[in-house]
C-alpha cells in the first residue's frame, strides 16, 4: 500500500478529529494544562504599603520609646528638665511644689474629667504636671514627688486645649514691692516675678486688682444670749459702751446673731477696745476688705502711696500682694509629666513596631522586584 493509500489515525474519544472545525464553546485541554501565572504586586501598590509601614512606624516611635524604658523612674530635678538635659518619653520622678492657683483643666470632650495640668514652681513655666481626672482619681502627692511619662507639651492630646484656656486673662500674684518698682519705672508696663517664682509681663493696659483691708471700717457681730436676747437689747448696750451712735441699727438681724457696719479712724482696733472694756464678749470686730482694680496705666504712683481712678488711694505699706489679669503663655520648649503613665501599660506597642518594620521591609523587596520588572528590564530590552 502506497504512502497516499496509508488510512488516517483514528480520532482520539472526546478530541474532534484533526481539521475538524472545533464548536465555539469547546473546552481547549491543552490550554487548561497551562500553569496560571503567579500573582504579582505592582509598583504603586508596594509603594503605597511601603509608605503606609513608615508612616504608622513613626506615628508609634514615641510610644516605642517609652515602651524600652526601665520600669522604675529615675528621679531627675526641675532644673535638669527645664535646660532640657532629660530627653522627653522617659520614664521620670522629680521632687517638686505645684502652683496649683494656676491649674487649667483639660479634657478633650464634655463630661470627661481629663486632665488638671498645674506648673511647677520654680520652672518659669517649662515644667508642667498633667494628674489624671478629679481630685479623687489622683490624689496630691503629699511627699511632692510625682512620676510618670515626660512630654514635650506640644505632643500631649490635650495641648490645644491649655493653650486655649491660658490665653485668657488669669490673675497672677505680684509682691507689693515689685509693682511699686515696676509701675514707678514705666506706665506701659513691665515684667515682675510671681510670688511663685515665675515671670509675667504687664501692658499698659493690664488690669491690677489689690485687696486690702479697710483701716476706717469694720463689721461687728453679736451673738444673742440670754444676756442679749434680741438686737435692741444688743443696740442699747454698743450705744452704752460707745461702740456705735444712738439710733444705729444693726444691717443684719437673725435670732442667733446680729451685725453692725462701723465706720471710723481705726475702726477695728478701736471698736475692740470699747467692747473689751464694757465686758462685752459675746462680740467680735472682724475687718473689712475693699477691693480696688484698675488699668497699669491709670494708677498713680507715689512715694507714700498707690492712687486709682475715683480718688482711692493705698498707702505702699498696706499692699502686701497684687493681682494682674494677663495671659499666661507656654514656652515653646515646655515639658509636661504626665503622672501616673508608666512603660509596661504599652507592652503591645513593640510587637506592633515590629510586624509594621517586617511588613515594610517585605512590600520594600517588592517594590524592588516590581521595579526591575515592569521598568528596568523593558527599557533595557528596547
């Protein structure tokens, strides 16, 4: 039989015979043995990963830091903090006095007790202590010494929130001595050391408020007894004595006390003599304080004397201390410890770091890998 005669191989079961038109939804099996392509990770997908890692890494560095840091704080002082010789995310105590007229509570939402963060004396505001909620949560440290998590101010959650309430005006307490010194050399203002030890400074426009005695009155208070059983027999026995004028009456009159206004050179010590030498010792004289305020720039200076605005006038030696509304602003550098933060409280935060640094340097290599293949390798073919 010839080489044209030989009969065609018969055509394998389920293959269609060679030539045969093959049906449009047919099923090609050599195709289907094909090994599918690995999968492969872009060039902007690694890359955004990479990025993500990094980000979040440094978002967790301070926390990372913190976490490394030896269980038992080291105890540091307020100088070293306030020259910025202890590195902020330690873990610290220092032995200090709290200003805590200047405390400013911070919290992040209503109905949170946040934070109360006071300064400490002696820092010039570099310092700054941050206890957690009310009173009760975190008790005054009666030995001074307070540990915790040193800040730079500026990083805490709740810095907007101090900034913003010491913005506004708070008294801040001034010895006599030095507003006389200050407002005689200058009506425009100046800068005075707190009796806290801080420093503030004055504008012409600055409020100074002083609270004084009043030398020429006094408030009388009798207690009723079976002696005086009533405010007209109390009446007929201060007018006896000389203690008030005939015809006085009493500006407050309760069952168990009565209450006279005196006025007069001297008032206190004088009234206490008469009641002293009339037996009368169910009295007692307590002073009366007035309360003078005004602009730097309105008061008066002088060398006996301090003069406001309406003819009131204080003698230098009766002001023992000053008030002046002014704002309080922090130092740029300024540190705060956070009480009571301690480094085994963010024992997750390494294994955290770490899975973040794994998957980093992971999408890292396929960013390299995606690189040489989809631009390195095509353009040095072409």
């Amino acid at each position: 039989m010839s080489e044209a005669e030989t009969p065609a191989a018969p055509a394998t079961p389920g293959r269609p015979e060679p030539g045969a038109p093959v049906p449009r939804d047919a099923i090609d099996g050599d195709l289907v043995r094909l090994r599918r392509p690995r999968p492969q990770i872009g060039a902007v997908t690694a890359l955004a990963i990479v990025i993500l890692c990094g980000y979040l890494a440094m978002r967790l560095d301070d926390d990372r830091r913190f976490a490394g840091e030896p269980g038992e704080p080291r105890t540091v002082t307020v100088e070293q903090v306030a020259s910025g010789a202890v590195a902020p995310e330690s873990h610290v105590a220092v032995v200090s006095r709290l200003e805590h007229a200047a405390a400013v509570r911070a919290s992040q939402s209503k109905g949170v007790p946040g934070h109360r963060v006071v300064p400490v004396v002696g820092s010039g505001d570099l310092l700054w202590v941050a206890l957690f909620g009310d009173a009760r949560d975190a008790p005054p440290a009666l030995d001074g010494r307070y540990a915790g998590r040193l800040k730079r101010l500026s990083d805490v959650p709740f810095a907007d929130a101090i900034h913003s309430a010491l913005q506004k005006s708070r008294p801040r307490f001034v010895t006599g001595d030095e507003l006389r010194r200050a407002r005689t050399a200058s009506a425009d203002g100046g800068t005075l050391p707190t009796v806290a030890g801080s420093k503030l400074t004055a504008a012409a426009d600055t409020e100074v408020e002083i609270e004084v005695a009043d030398p020429s009155a006094a408030s009388l208070v009798a207690s009723t007894n079976e002696r005086f059983p009533d405010a007209a027999a109390w009446t007929a026995a201060l007018v006896q004595a000389g203690v008030v004028p005939a015809g006085a009456a009493p500006t407050t009159s309760e069952p168990d006390v009565v209450v006279w206004q005196l006025r007069g050179p001297d008032a206190v010590a004088d009234a206490t003599r008469k009641l002293e030498a009339a037996g009368l010792w169910a009295a007692r004289v307590e002073p009366v304080t007035a309360r003078h305020r005004a602009a730097w720039r309105d008061l008066v200076p002088s060398e006996t004397g301090l003069a406001f605005p309406g003819g009131a006038s204080l003698p230098w030696s009766a002001i023992d201390v000053a008030a002046l509304w002014v704002p309080r602003p922090v130092p740029a550098n300024a540190m705060v410890l956070v009480v009571g933060e301690t480094p085994d409280q963010y024992w997750m935060v390494l294994p955290i770091y770490g899975a973040f640094a794994v998957f980093g340097l992971l999408f890292g290599w396929a960013l390299l890998r995606a690189v040489r293949r989809d631009i390195l390798v095509p353009r040095a073919a072409r």
